[in-house]
C-alpha cells in the first residue's frame, strides 16, 4: 500500500510531497494520522506568539537583561536587582546539574549564546 499526498496553495507557498509506504490500512492510517498531527504541531507553535523557548533559556535572558538594568541603576537598589537577577540563574543550575554537566560552564555558554544572539 503506498499513499501520496502533493500540495501546492498559491504562488508563495512551497510545496510538499510526502509518499508512505505501509503494509495495511491500519499502520498507513496510524502514519498518516502521526504526521497530520507532527505538522499541525508545528503550525501552532510557530504562529502562538505566548509560546517561550525552554530549556532555561526564557531564564537566561530575563538574568541578562535584569542584570544590564541594574547595572544603570543608581544607588543601592542596583545590587536588590542583580540579586533577583541571580535567582533566575537558578533554574539553569539546577537542569545542568541533574543531566551531569557542569553549571558554570552551561552559564557561561548560555550567556555567550544569548550575546551573540544565537539560538539553540
């Protein structure tokens, strides 16, 4: 059993073409089904603008800018402001630590990451 499917919708869309090959109805239903699903998955994420990245990096980024801010802030109120900033870089710590890599050096390249506006 084979099934074909060939898209195309207007000028700027591009097109895809997916061919399965199954030995019965039923898993070629199940195959179907698993990439209709697959797909739908990611056309909601990336049209839901609440949708924030994970692994920490939501964390990092709140740390950094927090972090840029109290260093603007005069007086006595910068170092409450780095403090609070410091507790966002909890979270990561915590997720390195538990897969067995090292905290600082996951910071430090989440840090660098997040400078040089790289993702991932």
């Amino acid at each position: 059993k084979q099934w074909y499917q060939r898209r195309v919708r207007g000028e700027e869309s591009a097109m895809s073409t997916i061919i399965i090959r199954g030995s019965t109805d039923n898993i070629m239903d199940d195959i179907e089904r698993a990439i209709d699903d697959g797909v739908n998955s990611v056309k909601v994420l990336s049209r839901d603008q609440r949708c924030l990245p994970g692994a920490a990096a939501t964390e990092i980024e709140l740390a950094k800018q927090l972090m840029t801010y109290g260093e603007q802030t005069p007086g006595m109120e910068q170092y409450a402001i780095k403090k609070f900033a410091e507790a966002f870089e909890v979270f990561p710590k915590i997720l390195a630590e538990n897969t067995g890599l090292k905290a600082n050096e996951v910071l430090a390249n989440m840090y660098n990451a997040h400078q040089d506006k790289v993702s991932g």
